[in-house]
C-alpha cells in the first residue's frame, strides 16, 4: 500500500509450541484473546521464551480442552489418523464442503435486481456482510466482484487487522454498528429488510442472541439466502469451538502431514518425535471462502428456480476434509520450485505482473450521499488479480477498483 510492502500480521506470541507429550498452537492476534491465554498460564510479563516454558508443563489435549471452555483460541497438533479418530471428524465424514438446506418458503425471486442496468453477473444483488478475518471477507470479496452491491458491517467495539481488512475489503463498502446498542441492532434490521444475502462468519451464537438467527432473518425477509461460515461445523462436540484457519490446520493434521512431507523430501530426521510445519499460506480460509461465494450463488438460483429461503453452510474443517480427499502431491513435485517471494517494494517480479491497482477511497461524512463517494485521494493498494474473474465493464471498474480507506469508511444504507 503507498509502495510499502504489507506490516506482519502475525502476534509475537502466536504459532506453533512442544508442550510436554507433543505441540499446541496458540493464537492471540487480537488482544483479548492473547490476555486470555496469557491468563491461563498466569504469565504478568510474556515472550515468547516465556510461553514456551510455560507450554512445556502443560499437556496438549488437556490444555486445549482448558482454553476452549475459557473461550480462548487453541489447538492440540493431531496427525491425519488422530483426528480421523475424533468425534468431531466422524461428524463431519461423508458431509459435503457446501451444504444448502431450506429454511422457509418463498414465493420464486423474480428477479431484476435492485439495478435494472445490470452489466455483472451479481449486479442488483445486495449483500449484508458481517464477516471477519479471512474467509468471510474473501467470499463478500468475491461476490463483490461479480457486481454485487456488499455492505461489510463491523463492529466499533472490536480490534481490526488493518493490512488483512484493506485487502478483503476490495470493492466493497464498509460501515460499522454496534450491536450492543438498539439503536445498532434496529439499524441492522432496516438493513435486512433490504437485503438478499446475509453473510456471517462469527462465533457460534453471537448474532442468533441478537435475533438474526436464520429462522428469523427468514421469518423477517422471506427469499433470504443467510450464508453461515462455521469454524468445525454447525453439530457435534465441537459445533461451539472457536476456531481459525491455523488452529484448524493444527487440529485436523495438516501440520503434521506437512512436516512429514518435509522431512521426507528434506532427507532430515528431526529430533522431535513429531515434525511439525505449518503450510505457507492460509488455505482452507481461502478454500472456504471461495465456497462460501459459490453456494451463495448457488442458493440464489434455487430463489429463482424453486422459491424459498436458504441457509448456505460451509466449515472450515469441513472444507480440510474437502481439501484432503483431494489426495497428496507426491513430495518431490510438491516442493518443487521456488520459495514464496519475500516481502519487497517493489514487489518481486514473480507477482509484478499479477499486480493490479486499487484506489483506497475516503471516509464518509454524514451529509455525503451514500451514491456519492468522497472523491480518491492519492493513496494506491496493489493486490493479486483475483483467482477467479471476468472481463470488468466499464461502469463496473469504478466500484470494483475502489478500496474503502477505514472500516467506517462508508454509511450503513444501501445505494
């Protein structure tokens, strides 16, 4: 962004630790879930020297077990048997990655959209978007660029991760209510009330307790498609759990294979008696997220074909399953190649000619016409083309270039 390569996303404290019958990851990349962990190893002043030690006196299973009940955000490594072998797995066997279950009757969409100079596919379709992270965002992403109008919502209350938000936040518009208050919640539900999708990707629970649970959005606008991205699935022990891409990758034995494949190909033994390597990028978020946008347009289209309203339901350890049945590269092909580029500005030539601009847009003032952005400042985002595109029409490369500059960028109203 403005020719500086991205900060690092990662907090000092979050990875991968040997605990003493084997490893945890942690995560505490948000600031109330590194003072939680950091609470249960009763550490007043923690480096990562510090937490190691403390992991050492700690079992995996039962740390884990520890964490999840106090809310906090941990996952015992497993290997691919091990995890085959837990209720949660057994749960989702056999499940697809996307499932789309019908949740109250509709009359068929007629649909012309909100936008009767449709040029994109999505064009007129409005999209409520409370996601955070990763995949959420990157599905909202990608409807977004299909001309969707997305309306991403966050909270004031809740910390952000700026070089992640600015990124998943491509083509969108972004405001922000706090759902704490009546006055946020009755603003969400003028907003469903226009609306043709809701996109969440929050903890079990939080939005239900404020009454935008999928029976009620239904119940509230008839021919809804609510898309619901869960960390492990919507039943089974571990149906409340918390969870990220990481700490599902740890869970469910991608660590583990990868740091076999690894030391397979690297011909060296490790001294532990488990290899553990974490895979380079976050893919099942990304997986997730792209399959989360496909069932959505999936479930529109049952809209039209058959009526009804629809829930769209993806997990991220669903989708590692998806992912796994895909089967394994043999270890010679698969690290095969370069390393990832290094971060640089410029970028290295490998992405250059992947690179395309975005314009970050200004805030909002009350008295701006929600049609009307802020003209943009001088400030330019370089990101990867998306993985999946069409040719953009011309009246459609102004909304999809423009990047909001804040999560409050924008007015919650739709155009």
């Amino acid at each position: 962004m403005d020719d500086q390569p991205p900060t690092e996303v990662w907090d000092d404290l979050a990875g991968l630790y040997p605990t003493r019958d084997g490893h945890v990851r942690i995560h505490t990349n948000f600031p109330h879930h590194r003072k939680g962990i950091l609470h249960l190893l009763d550490i007043a002043n923690p480096t990562r020297a510090v937490v190691a030690n403390a992991l050492l006196e700690k079992d995996a299973l039962t740390f884990e077990e520890e964490a999840t009940k106090a809310g906090m955000c941990v996952a015992a490594v497993r290997t691919f048997d091990e995890w085959d072998r837990h209720p949660q797995a057994q749960t989702l066997r056999a499940r697809l990655p996307i499932e789309l279950v019908k949740i109250g009757d509709a009359p068929v969409r007629r649909f012309s959209g909100h936008n009767s100079n449709r040029v994109m596919p999505l064009d007129g379709v409005r999209v409520l978007e409370l996601t955070r992270v990763l995949a959420g965002p990157i599905a909202g992403r990608s409807l977004a660029r299909f001309g969707a109008d997305v309306l991403w919502i966050t909270s004031p209350n809740l910390p952000s991760i700026p070089v992640v938000d600015i990124d998943t936040s491509r083509g969108k518009r972004a405001a922000q209510l706090d759902l704490n208050s009546d006055h946020g919640v009755e603003s969400l539900q003028h907003l469903v009330d226009g609306c043709d999708v809701f996109l969440q990707s929050y903890r079990p629970g939080s939005l239900a307790r404020r009454g935008f649970d999928p029976a009620s959005l239904a119940k509230r606008r008839p021919g809804i498609v609510v898309a619901n991205l869960r960390g492990y699935g919507c039943d089974g022990p571990w149906a409340e759990k918390r969870a990220f891409d990481s700490l599902v990758q740890a869970a469910t034995g991608f660590n583990a294979a990868e740091g076999a494949a690894w030391e397979c190909h690297s011909q060296r033994s490790s001294h532990d008696q488990r290899p553990i390597r974490t895979l380079p990028v976050q893919c099942l978020d990304h997986a997730a997220g792209h399959l989360l946008a496909f069932g959505i347009t999936a479930a529109l289209c049952r809209t039209m074909q058959e009526g009804g309203s629809w829930e769209v339901r993806v997990s991220l350890a669903g989708v590692g399953e998806f992912l796994r049945n895909l089967g394994q590269l043999d270890d010679e092909l698969a690290f095969k190649g370069r390393d990832i580029p290094k971060k640089m500005s410029p970028p290295d030539p490998e992405i250059m000619d992947m690179l395309t601009p975005y314009y970050i847009r200004e805030r909002h003032s009350e008295t701006d016409s929600p049609s009307s952005p802020k003209p943009i400042r001088e400030r330019t985002l370089m990101a990867l083309e998306p993985a999946a595109s069409l040719a953009l029409s011309s009246s459609h490369k102004s909304t999809a270039r423009q990047v909001p500059g804040s999560l409050d960028c924008d007015l919650p109203t739709w155009l």
